[in-house]
C-alpha cells in the first residue's frame, strides 16, 4: 500500500498532497487520520512549514518501527524561495530535529512553494507573524536573509506560489522506486 499523508495549516500543503494522490493512484490523508504509518511501503510527506518545522511530521514518523522496506519522500511547503541554498539548508536542520536519524537518512527531500492568505489566518497566528515583521524590518540589510525578505514581501497580503509542476521530481522519483 502507499499513501500520500499531508500536514496542512492553510491548504497549500494539501493541494500538493491532493495532486500527487491524483496523478500516483496513492490513498491520501491528513497526519491526523493515520494511525500506524508502517502499514505503507512507499509514504510521501508533503507538510507546511510551521513555526520551525513541518506540521504533522514528527507525528507522524514518531511510530515508525523500522525504516527498511519502506520508500519515504518528504515534501516541505513554506513561502521561502526553495531554489535558495540558506533556506533549504535552515529546513533541513530543522527536520533533523523531528524526526529519527534513520528515517532522515533514509528520506527522499524535497522542498515546495506554497503561500499565504493573511485575512485568513487566525488571531494567534495574525499575532506571531505581525511580532516576526516588526522583527524582520529592523535588521540590518546585510542580516536580512531571502526568506526574511520574503516575509516582509508578502507580509499582510494574499500572495499563492504554489506551482503544481514542481511536483514533477516526486512524481519521478516515485517511478525509480
């Protein structure tokens, strides 16, 4: 069995998941609906990135028994420019710290481009990224990295970066299995 599970804040993350499901012929869930992931051979993670790391990922691999003879592939969405070095470099630490060592070691890694909706977040959330832009506008300009100038872009605006191609090396990858 394989199974697309996703973690998603504001949807972004589940339309990858959605698409990926679609063109795989994989079963999709949220994190919240899967009780045992080791009855899947192949797992694809597509999570948001969410207050340093991805939704739903630790969770979800917390259970993991044992790595081997399962196929996994996670999928990080976040506003930073994923082509940027720093920025999936800064992702990748933070899901060192998530998950297991063999299932980080193990895993196919690949980032996304979601977006964000600020009239649709919630207070906490309107809340942390306001304290974040007040923050982020008075650094230096040599301080400001590419994902704190995004935020300070996009900040208070609906911007949508998610482009259903990128998917394209998972899908790939999927194939090579």
């Amino acid at each position: 069995m394989n199974i697309v599970i996703y973690g998603s804040q504001y949807g972004t993350a589940k339309r990858y998941a959605e698409e990926l499901s679609n063109r795989l012929g994989f079963e999709l869930k949220s994190y919240e609906e899967v009780a045992d992931v080791n009855l899947y051979d192949t797992i694809i993670y597509v999570g948001a990135l969410y207050a340093g790391g991805v939704l739903g990922m630790k969770k979800t691999f917390k259970g993991m028994k044992d790595s081997n003879g399962h196929t996994i592939i996670i999928a990080t969405v976040g506003l930073a420019d994923p082509t940027d070095k720093t920025n999936t470099d800064t992702i990748k630490k933070g899901m060192k710290n998530q998950l297991p060592t063999e299932v980080y070691d193990k895993a196919s890694i690949f980032h996304l481009r979601g977006g964000i909706d600020y009239s649709k977040l919630g207070f906490k959330h309107k809340t942390m990224m306001g304290m974040l832009y007040k923050k982020a506008i008075t650094l230096p300009e040599d301080k400001k990295t590419s994902e704190v100038r995004a935020m300070i872009e996009t900040y208070n605006k609906q911007v949508d970066f998610v482009d259903l191609i990128t998917i394209e090396p998972i899908v790939k990858a999927c194939f090579e299995i």
